[in-house]
C-alpha cells in the first residue's frame, strides 16, 4: 500500500490532494487476447460501467495482448482479462471479465467497500 | 550426451526400446547422477525449502545451456527483480546482462502484487503464456525456468483456475519442446506447497538444506525420472563461486593409474624403509601420530622434496596459519617460504568449521584445479573429522583421493591420533583408504617421551617392518635405528644414548688392549729378529773360517801331489797317472 497507516492526517491531506490535482478523471487500460467470450464480457461490462459511472471523466484503452505482447511485460499483466487503474492512484488491477461490479466497483473506488 | 529428440538404441535381448533424449545441465555431478541430464523437452520440477539453492541450479541449467550447449533461455522470475538475479549472480561468476545482450538468455520477472489485485470474475492465464512465449520466440529459447510459479497463488485466489492453468501451461511448454525446470517451495506434507507434482510428472527432484551438528549442507535427490535410470541417493551438493556442483561417490569409481614412479618422502632413510625410493605416486600417505610427534615436520619433508623436484605443492592446514608452519619448519632447518614466493608451494590454511565438509571438497577441487599441484598435504585431516560422522567422512575422503588419484597428485594426510598405543576408530576407519600409513608413536621409557616411526603399511612394495627411532633436529627429521637393549626392549633417548656411551667405553676398552698386545707382538718379533741377525753373524764368521780351512788344505794337497811327480821323475819311473794329471795350479 502507498499510504502510511502511521499517520492519518497526512495520509488524508495527500488523498485530497490527489483527488484535486487529478479532478477525478480515470485512466483505465483493459488488456485481453483477441475476442474470446470471456474478452468480449470484459469489454461490455466496462463500458457499461464507465459510461454510468464516470461518463466525461475516463479514458479507456482497450489492448490485444495477441496484437502488441511486448505490452504485456511492461505492464505486469500474467492473467487475463486483466483492468489497469492507472490513475487515480493508488493503481489497481482487476483480474477477471469483471462480471461482478460490487467488486468492481469497490476496486475502482466508486462505492466504498463493505464494512 | 544425446541432444537428439529421441534416439533408438537396441537393448542386450535385441528389442529397441525409446531412449530418453537428454538435455545436459553442465552442472558437475547432476548429468552424471541423471545419466545425461533432464528430459529434453519436459519440464522438470525442482523444490526444496527456501534458500536450498533451487533459483541457482535453475540458473545454472540456463547459463550452461547458453554457453556451452548453444540453447538460450528464458528465466521467469517470480519472485526476484531482473536487476537482483543479476546483481545475486555475478558473485557466482556469471555476467547475466552479458547473456541477456548476446540474447542468449532472457529475464522476465512476473510482478504479482496481491494488496493490488482484486478477482472481479473469470479469468485465465494467457498474459502468462503470451509473455513466455514471446520471450522464447524472441532469442529461440530451448530451455526455461519458471520461479517460482507458485507465487501465484499467493495473488490468485481462485485455486481451482491456477490449477487448470498450470495444467495446460505445463502441456504448453511440452508443445513448445522446451526443456523446462519450475522450482516449487517444499510443502508440509507434499514435495511443493501447491502440488506441483501433479502436473509435472517427468522428472522430480528434491533440494535439502539441512542442518547436522551446526553445518549446514545441501543435499539433492531424484525422487523421481520416468524414463531413465537415476542416483537415487541423497547426494550432496555445493554452491561456491564456480557455480553448482554435486558430488557423489560412484562420479569418480576406481578408474585411476597406478603409477609405478616412485616420490621422495624427503627423509633418506624413510625412503630406505620403502624399499630406497619413497612412497609411488599418486599414493595416498596416512601420517597417524600423536600430539607433537612430528607429522607436520614429515609432511614438510615431503613437500620440500617435491618442491626441490620443481613440483607444486598445496598445503590445506587446518590448525596452523602458513606463517606459523613456515616458523616452525624453520625451527627444525626447512625453509618453505622461497617455494611459497617462488610459487611452487601454496598454503591454504582455514579453520575447518568455517564451511561445511562439502564445502571443503569443492574448494580442495578447486585449488587442485586451479594450482594444478603434484603433490597435497592435508594437515590435519583429523580436523574435518569433527565436522561429520565418520561414514560421511569416509564418504568425502574416498571422493577425496579419488579425485586426487584421478590427477596422479600424491598426498599426503597427516591425523591426530588420541592415544600413542592404540589406534582411534576414525584412523582405522580412514587407514584401509590409504596405500601406505605411517604411525608416529610416542614411546616412554626412563621417563621421558621419545618418538617411534613404524611403517603400518605400504602397499605395492617391499617395507621395512623395524621401528625407527624418529627425531628432530635442527638439519630436520633424522630416523635412527632403535637399539635393543639386553632384555630385548627398545632403547630410546637418553637410555639408547647412556648405552651408546657404555658401549663406547668398552669399546675403547677392547680398543686399548688389542693395542698393548699388538705392541708385545711386534716388541717379540723384534727381539726375534736380533737374536737371528746376531746368529747369523756368528755363522757368517764361522763360514769364513772355515772356507779358509779348507782353501789351506787344498794347497797342501796340491803341493804334496807335486812332489810325487817330482819324486818320479827323478826316479824316471813312467808311472801312467802322472803325466795325464794336470798340473794343479799351486797357490
């Protein structure tokens, strides 16, 4: 984890300062092989949530791994379908179709994760 | 070494039967205990505990398939940065980042962040296949190493898609005829934590690191080689700075030339007591004394000897630092140090219990290899003793002098020995391994110590079986003849030196009066020699007057026979004698 659990005020003021400088715009990578059922889930779903949830304020890039594999090393992807949030920080990364968007949600911190 | 994809090879009862293709690891011991090496173009499990060794046998499989088998690799980490494998490499002797730009070895380390990942649903692991294979179709890899794939499951929750994917990446990488090693963490119960064995079901091999009486040493067992006869032992392995090697006993086997050349033992009359010449090399010469009975003093003979023969020598000293053998030799007129600065004698002292006993083989290999010597001390080799049972011993040093044998090195090993009278177990354990042994006793009578030499056994040649008093002077070792005393028992020291001097003296003794009556016999015979000169004086005296006598005589004669002719001439007798008698010449 990137924040210091030692000291939360501070941890709160760098959060905040994120939140300003980065006015919440997303930047989100989807990497997948090809269009296979699984890929083709993952890209539905993403863009289903991204236009509800962050319309205006996203840019996503959807790469083929099949097309462009030296990415994959670069971007540290092993499974797949995998979703990069690149920014905000801290970067996340979402393993799967993204067929369940509690989950999803939560990871992208859109809806606060449960108690 | 067979590099082909299969070979055909007939078996004694004529069938063909599918020989293993084989790829060679070029790790010293390893291709040896697998009979060539791992199954070409499988993969192979290696696990073992944490710091056994796994991550380096996996990239010593890589290197030497990269440099001496023309086979690039790909090496996948999963746990080590590509900068730290490089950095952790190089003090192994390996120049990775070499490698990685002549593109005959490729690092890829899988980053898994598990506060990063979250499971949003169903997935595979192709971004793993797409990296590894573009990785091998990149330098044309024909070898892998995966380590450790199970760190994935310590991002990945979802057990049941690992395993599935670990199927078919184990049958992918069959496909791709890559030879492939995955390293495992040991489980509790199973050879890896995750059960790994289950996919890989080729070749097992299993690394130990286990801890006897405070050394540690690495051990390495095939559990498991379908296909192909394998060492099934456990078989000890080290990591030094020349990489991995395992040694094991049957590596070496009883191949070596015995030379009949005989080497100076340095001390002449030890030499006499085998037969004049020494000890034959490539022999290995157990040196067993007590406490300060001069085994080092005989091994410095004999590493000065080759020394003076122009060979090298290396001296592995276990109690003595080199400066404190080079005093010492001093001390009894053997001067070492121009061999050392002349570079024909090296030192190598260290404490034994700074590595462990395979450790030690290795860097006795090592500076065999290196130093290319013709004659090895090991003083004292007692001193390893302590680092392990005596089978495991026995085990190292059969290795040992076989290895040297194979280098026709003569050595010399000198041991501590408890007790002058009786032998201890480990000299009788280590004493059938030696070809000739040498027992430096420590023998009191009238109280004092003195040192014994008896030659126990010298195989291959005619020895003397006498003890020799051994000493040490100040020109070096001196072995004197013992002296019987006159109740048969050895005389040593100062009681051989008080019968010397009574012998001394009764010599002089017998000296004195042989002497005397050689003088009374000369006085005799010179007294004899007057009286017949005096005799013959007196006959030469008595001779002349009696020529002169008969001289008198024969005048008279002659004149008296003159007058009877003179008689009868005037008596005009013709008496018949007198005119054929001639006249005699009167005196």
């Amino acid at each position: 984890m990137r924040t210091d659990p030692g000291n939360k005020s501070t941890t709160a003021e760098f959060e905040k300062a994120l939140n300003r400088t980065g006015d919440g715009q997303y930047v989100l990578r989807l990497y997948l092989t090809g269009s296979t059922i699984r890929s083709n889930r993952a890209v539905t779903a993403i863009k289903i949530l991204c236009e509800r949830y962050l319309k205006g304020r996203y840019d996503l890039e959807i790469v083929d791994l099949r097309q462009h594999p030296d990415r994959a090393d670069a971007a540290q992807i092993f499974a797949l379908p995998t979703l990069v949030k690149v920014l905000p920080l801290p970067s996340r990364r979402l393993v799967g179709d993204l067929t369940d968007p509690d989950r999803v949600l939560i990871a992208l911190d859109l809806k606060p994760a449960k108690k | 070494m067979k590099t082909g994809s299969e070979n055909i090879m007939e078996q004694a009862d004529g069938t063909p039967t599918l020989e293993l293709a084989k790829a060679p690891t070029g790790i010293h011991g390893l291709d040896e205990l697998t009979g060539g090496g791992l199954p070409k173009g499988r993969p192979t499990l290696l696990c073992g505990s944490a710091g056994c060794g796994k991550t380096l046998i996996a990239m010593e499989f890589l290197v030497r398939g990269a440099t001496e088998y023309g086979e690039p690799g790909v090496f996948m980490a999963f746990e080590e940065r590509t900068e730290e494998l490089a950095s952790n490499f190089a003090s192994l002797g390996h120049d990775l980042n070499a490698l990685v730009a002549q593109k005959k070895l490729m690092l890829n380390f899988v980053h898994i962040e598990p506060s990063e990942i979250e499971e949003t649903g169903e997935y595979d692991l192709e971004g793993l296949f797409i990296r590894l294979g573009h990785a091998i179709d990149s330098i044309g890899a024909k070898r892998v190493v995966l380590d450790t794939i199970e760190a994935l499951f310590s991002g990945l929750n979802d057990t049941a898609i690992l395993r599935a994917e670990l199927r078919r990446l184990f049958r992918w990488l069959k496909d791709k005829g890559v030879t492939a090693i995955i390293t495992g963490e040991r489980g509790e119960t199973t050879f890896t934590r995750h059960g790994l064995e289950e996919y890989v079901a080729d070749c097992v091999i299993l690394l130990d690191h286990r801890v006897a009486e405070n050394m540690a040493t690495r051990r390495l067992r095939i559990v498991k080689y379908r296909g192909s006869n394998h060492g099934t032992s456990e078989y000890p392995f080290l990591i030094d700075a020349g990489g991995v090697s395992i040694r094991t006993i049957t590596s070496m086997g009883l191949k070596h030339i015995a030379s009949t050349e005989r080497v100076s033992s340095g001390v002449p009359r030890l030499d006499a007591m085998m037969g004049g010449q020494g000890y034959y090399r490539a022999s290995s010469v157990l040196v067993s004394g007590t406490a300060g009975s001069g085994k080092t003093s005989l091994a410095a003979h004999f590493a000065a000897a080759a020394v003076a023969r122009g060979e090298r020598c290396l001296w592995l000293a276990f109690e003595e630092s080199a400066s404190q053998i080079i005093r010492n030799m001093r001390s009894i007129g053997i001067d070492l140090e121009p061999a050392v600065t002349q570079g024909l004698l090296r030192f190598q002292a260290e404490r034994p219990t700074t590595s462990g006993m395979e450790m030690h083989l290795v860097s006795v290999r090592m500076h065999v290899k290196e130093f290319q010597p013709r004659v090895v001390v090991i003083d004292p080799v007692t001193n390893l003793i302590s680092l392990g049972s005596l089978a495991e011993i026995r085990s190292l040093l059969i290795r040992l002098i076989d290895f040297l044998k194979m280098q026709q090195i003569t050595a010399l090993f000198t041991s501590l020995t408890t007790d002058g009278t009786c032998l201890g177990a480990t000299d009788a354990g280590v004493s059938s391994l030696m070809d000739t042994w040498l027992l430096l006793r420590d023998l009191e009578s009238g109280a004092e110590h003195n040192r014994g030499l008896h030659l126990l056994k010298s195989r291959g040649m005619a020895h003397s079986n006498q003890v020799r008093e051994f000493l040490l002077t100040n020109q070096g070792v001196e072995l004197r003849d013992v002296y019987l005393g006159p109740s048969g028992a050895m005389l040593m020291g100062s009681a051989r030196d008080a019968l010397e001097a009574q012998e001394k003296a009764a010599e002089l003794v017998r000296e004195q009066l042989t002497e005397g009556k050689q003088r009374e016999l000369e006085r005799k015979r010179q007294a004899m020699e007057a009286r017949i000169r005096v005799l013959r004086a007196e006959y030469e005296v008595e001779q002349a007057e009696i020529l002169k006598g008969i001289g008198q005589d024969q005048s008279l004669a002659d004149e008296l026979a003159g007058d009877r002719i003179e008689m009868g001439k005037r008596r005009e007798a013709d008496a018949t004698a007198t005119p054929q008698t001639p006249a005699p010449d009167g005196k």
